[in-house]
C-alpha cells in the first residue's frame, strides 16, 4: 500500500486513494484577516469560544484554498488551508492551543470537535466581536447564522459549499468592516479534525492545514533531508 504525503496540490491533480484515482481541485474562497495575528480554528456556530493556537502570525490578510476531493458521485472539502506565504513546507507539527488553555474541553490534542458540519478559520480578535454580537442579539435577530446559511446555499451547486462573512457589511457591526471568517463544509461532516502547522526550510510557518479525513494522507513531522 503506498504511504501519501501532504502537499501543496495543483489544480487537476490526482491522489490514489479509497481504490481508485482522485482528481483534486484547488479552490480560492478569499482573504481572512488577522488584525491579532492570533488563529482559531472551530465550528463557528457551536464552538466559537474555542482558544487561539500557540502559533502567532504576523497581523495581515492571508488566502484560504479549499482542497476539493472529486470522489465517483460527489465532491467533499479533504483540506482547508490558510497560505501564509508561497513557500513550501519542509516539516509539520499538530497544532496546539497557546500554553495556558490546554485544558480547553473544546479542543484537543487529537483536533478540534464539529458538530454542525462547518469549521471556520478566524482570527481570536474576530472571534471576540462575534461572540459579544451573538451574545447582544436576540435569537431571531441573528444575521451571523442567516448569512452563513445564505453563502453557503449559494455556493452548494458547486457541490461543497462556503462562506466568507463580512462583520461590518453582512452583520452590520460598527468599525468591523474589515474583520470576517471564512466557514466552510467539514468533510464529511460532524467528526473531531486536527489542524497542521507547516514549517518551510527557514523554520518559519507558511501553512495551516486543518485535515477533514477524506484523504488518508500523512503530515511528516521531520525535515526532509
């Protein structure tokens, strides 16, 4: 049985896997903003208040690509990643939460837990001004869930569905125009994921990979020689 390892994919190619060729699709779903620099990765409409991990990144706007699984009858999100830069991962280590939450319940060593079928990647500053919006809002008044829903439909024809939330133009949140989430479907649906952190030759991060168990694929935890 042969061993595949992550990687970067190409739009077109192919991974063997569950007994037959996998075509995979490369899919640009936007920029997520980092004012913090500080990344959560949770189910947003179950788990927001899930703690940062312990990797910092430098505060900017980085793309998220969605790693499209074509399988016989349907296609399925295998992979979300967060491109922190164009370089190419030489090592990856499982992401961990920052030092003093790893005793979180809702997030663990083995990933972070889904129960409605969607994870997220948003920044901790972000994810604090949606949690005090959906605490401040009356159930019928929440425009969050209606604009996640509403994205999500319009993107299911392609057959997986996503969704990048704007708080200042979707939620109508003073001063936050420039924050949002990117929310996308998990696989194939509620489980518990692990998320990756992949370093380049120069030791620094250029990749989050959250992995959705549709492709049996390893993260090697060394550098290559």
């Amino acid at each position: 049985m042969l061993s595949h390892t992550y990687r970067s994919f190409d739009d077109g190619d192919t991974v063997t896997a569950l007994g037959y060729d996998i075509v995979i699709r490369r899919r640009n779903v936007g920029l997520l903003d980092f004012p913090s620099g500080e990344l959560v990765a949770c189910d947003p409409l179950k788990y927001l208040e899930t703690e940062p991990f312990d990797v910092m990144l430098a505060p900017g706007s980085y793309p998220v690509i969605l790693i499209i699984a074509e399988l016989r009858d349907e296609n399925r999100v295998a992979y979300a990643t967060l491109e922190v830069s164009d370089k190419e991962a030489v090592r990856w280590q499982r992401a961990r939460l920052q030092e003093d939450e790893q005793s979180n319940l809702l997030h663990f060593d083995a990933g972070y837990p889904v129960d409605s079928s969607v994870g997220c990647f948003i920044d901790a500053h972000t994810a604090g001004v949606l949690m005090n919006y959906t605490h401040t809002v009356l159930p019928d008044e929440d425009e969050f869930k209606r604009a996640l829903h509403y994205k999500f439909n319009r993107h299911r024809k392609q057959g997986y569905s996503w969704a990048n939330v704007n708080l200042g133009r979707d939620l109508k949140i003073p001063g936050a125009e420039s924050l949002n989430l990117i929310a996308f479907e998990t696989g194939f649906g509620p489980g518990l994921y692990e998320t990756w952190i992949g370093f380049d030759d120069d030791d620094r991060v250029c990749r989050v990979v959250t992995d959705f168990q549709v492709l049996d694929l390893k993260f090697n935890t060394f550098r290559f020689r």
